[in-house]
C-alpha cells in the first residue's frame, strides 16, 4: 500500500492470493479493488478478487470472467466495471472484441455491446462520470493501433473519436483524475 497522504512509503499487506502473475487486469469500483485474470507462466486465468482494505483481506469472486483473458483493458463508469478485448487460450494472440460488464452486488459479469474496433490486446482504457474508452493496443504481437473509441454505458454505444496522438500505442499506460485522462 501506498498512501501519500499519511506516510509517503509502500507498506506490506497481504499478498495477492491468486499467486504470480503478468498480463492481468484491475479496476476499482464501489473503494473495493480488484484483480485478476493474465497468465503465471503456464496458463491463462479467468478468476477475478477483491480486495478489502479495511480488513486487509482477499476474497475470490464468486463469478469468474467469462473467459480466460491476457492483456485485456478495463474502466469503470457509470458504477459498472467493463473489461474487454485481449488475448484468449491458447497463445494469447487470438484477440477477442467482446466486452463483460460486472455487476459488484451480484459478482456476475453481463456480456456487454463489443467492441466494435480491431480486435487486439495490451490497448489503454479509462472511464470517467459518462463514458469509457478505450485505445491504441495491437493484434498478433505485429500490428499496433492508435485509434482511440468512447463507449456510452447508457445506450450501450459505441464511436470512435480523434486518435490517441501516439505511433505504437500498444502498452501504453493512462491514469485519469476527475474527468480529464492522461
């Protein structure tokens, strides 16, 4: 934990349960984090955790993703959690353009509108107050992408907006702070 508030220093608490891992996702929603799914050397993982704070405890989620996902994306907006694209068993490489809503009071993930992009992995993603979005990425580990989508959680729309002002925008990192992302 880091909290820069208090005491800028990393403080250990518990480990993540689900064992060493890369190409997985998190996301935040409700103060409750999340992690899950990637791969730990061997196989590629669905499972999804939370993450208690103010008990310093993990409980795996009831409902896993629906399928095993690597170097997929996620955002919250709206209060659901999305995750979408990235790889699937068995190489990781066949991209997949669906999009799973989470629902947190029931665990259950809805299959939500696809992306309507290339189909690819280790792409940007970040939401604020209305939408989500999604960028860059790439496809077969060769061709890398730039185009940048906004997904309205109300209708269940997708559109593509300007470009990420990027060239090989495959993983790439962003963080937002109110409605503004960077």
């Amino acid at each position: 934990m880091f909290d820069p508030a208090s005491s800028p220093k990393w403080i250990q608490k518990k480990d993540f349960p689900g064992g060493v891992r890369d190409a997985g996702i998190t996301f935040t929603l409700n103060n409750v984090g999340y992690a899950g799914a990637g791969f730990d050397g061997s196989a590629v993982h669905d499972d999804i955790w939370k993450y208690n704070d103010a008990k310093d405890m993990w409980t795996k989620v009831a409902n896993p993703l629906p399928t095993p996902l690597i170097f997929s994306a996620s955002f919250v907006t709206n209060g659901k959690a999305f995750v979408l694209s990235g790889g699937t068993p068995p190489s990781g490489v066949n991209e997949t353009p669906n999009m799973w809503e989470f629902d947190a009071a029931s665990e259950s993930w809805t299959l939500s509108a696809p992306f309507p992009g290339a189909s690819r992995q280790a792409a940007f993603a970040f939401g604020n107050d209305a939408y989500g979005y999604l960028g860059g990425g790439m496809a077969g580990y060769s061709v890398t992408y730039n185009d940048m989508w906004q997904f309205d959680p109300v209708n269940k729309k997708w559109q593509q907006v300007q470009n990420a002002p990027l060239i090989g925008s495959a993983w790439a990192s962003v963080f937002a702070s109110g409605n503004t992302a960077y």
